[in-house]
C-alpha cells in the first residue's frame, strides 16, 4: 500500500490564477480530510469528504475554495484567483472509518508570488 | 470551541534523560486526545491515541480531565526521537469524524 499521495508536492503560481491539489487516499479507504498549514501555526480542519459527497466543510473559505471527490480518481482541492495569503502546506489524510486515526499524505506545498 | 495548547514550541534534552512534551486542551465534552509525530524527511503519523492506554516507541500520554492535559512523556529519550509533535483532540459525537484540531506543534531536539 503506497500510502496518501498527494500531487504536486510543490506549486508556484501568481496571484490570480488558479491552484488545483490532488489527493489519492490508501486503499480502502473511503474518508477524505484535507487539512491546511499555514507558515508558524499548526494544522488547520478545511473539509471531510467521502465518495461523491462533501460531509463538513465548515473550515473551508467560503469563497475561491472548493473541493471534490469523485466516484473515480482522486480526490481535488481547487483555490480560485489565489493570493498570497493562500500559501501553505495543504496536506490530505484518509482513514477507513471516521475516526481520529489519519493517514496523512506527504502535503502539497503551495506558494503564490 | 475547542483547543490545543503546546506552550513550547522548542525543546531540548540529551539522550538518556526524561522528556515530557505538554499539551493543554479545551472542550466542554469528552474528547479523544493523540499525539501525531513527523519525522524528518517522513510524513505525519499517529504516535498514540488515549483511548488505547498503550506504549507507542517508550513513550506513553495520560489524558487527565482535571487539569485537562494530555503530556506526553518518555522516560529515557533517544536520538531517533528528534521529530515534531503534536497533539490533536477530536470532539465527541457523530458529527466528530477525523475533524481534528491540532496544536501548533513542539520540535523535539535529543542531544547525544
């Protein structure tokens, strides 16, 4: 089991375009968390998904962000119009059941000139 | 609303001495408290959960309500030991999950 892949490890964009990070979780699993670090702070709760249904999205930004996890691949967390205040570690973590137990992926590092 | 607290974001021992890493938290409920640990060039991962009482690598947490604490403690540290970490509380209910809300995390430095 290869574990949480998350791509692109690394992202640069300008401010105004549009950021996408992809998350495959571990085999089997079917809960999907995608959670933010931003620079000196710990880890923020953005959104829990399972197959086809966003469950909580209450730590997500109610605008430019959204987030899907399809019936096939993997799942996507999408920042619109980016500005430099959405640099950050986005890190994606699954579980087989909805638990406190997460396996995390090794983060998609976001830097927005 | 719920918190976590790691009032030291630094901290150094040398090998073979007693490390206590301490965690604070805030909830009205009964939570579940972990320690998640990163290690260098490696990804997160649970180090323990209080729930389980076990002894993960030496080191063991006891979830005190009074004080509301969660310490992580080791009685002898080792070099392979050197890592970030963090606790998370998870909320009671349901509607819980894996919505955790960590700490801002504690850089363990073991000195030989």
């Amino acid at each position: 089991n290869a574990g949480v892949m998350q791509n692109p490890r690394h992202l640069v964009r300008r401010r105004g375009q549009e950021a996408r990070l992809r998350c495959s979780p571990m085999k089997g699993h079917s809960h999907v968390y995608w959670y933010r670090q931003l620079p000196e702070e710990g880890l923020k709760f953005m959104v829990y998904l399972q197959k086809e249904n966003i469950i909580d999205e209450s730590g997500m930004p109610k605008e430019r962000f959204s987030a899907e996890f399809p019936k096939e691949g993997p799942s996507i967390l999408r920042i619109q119009q980016v500005v430099r205040g959405d640099s950050a570690a986005y890190f994606c973590a699954s579980s087989p059941q909805a638990t406190g137990e997460l396996f995390f992926g090794e983060g998609s590092r976001l830097t927005v000139l | 609303a719920q918190r976590v607290t790691q009032p030291e974001k630094l901290l150094s021992v040398f090998k073979g001495a007693p490390v206590e890493l301490k965690c604070n938290y805030s909830y009205s409920g009964s939570p579940e408290l972990f320690w998640y640990v990163q290690y260098s060039r490696q990804r997160l991962q649970l180090l323990l959960r209080h729930i389980s009482r076990e002894s993960i690598k030496g080191f063991t947490a006891d979830l005190n309500k009074g004080e509301t604490s969660f310490h992580l403690k080791k009685p002898f540290a080792q070099e392979e030991d050197s890592a970030m970490y963090y606790c998370a509380l998870k909320g009671a209910g349901g509607t819980s999950y894996g919505k955790l809300t960590f700490g801002q995390g504690t850089i363990l430095t073991v000195h030989p």
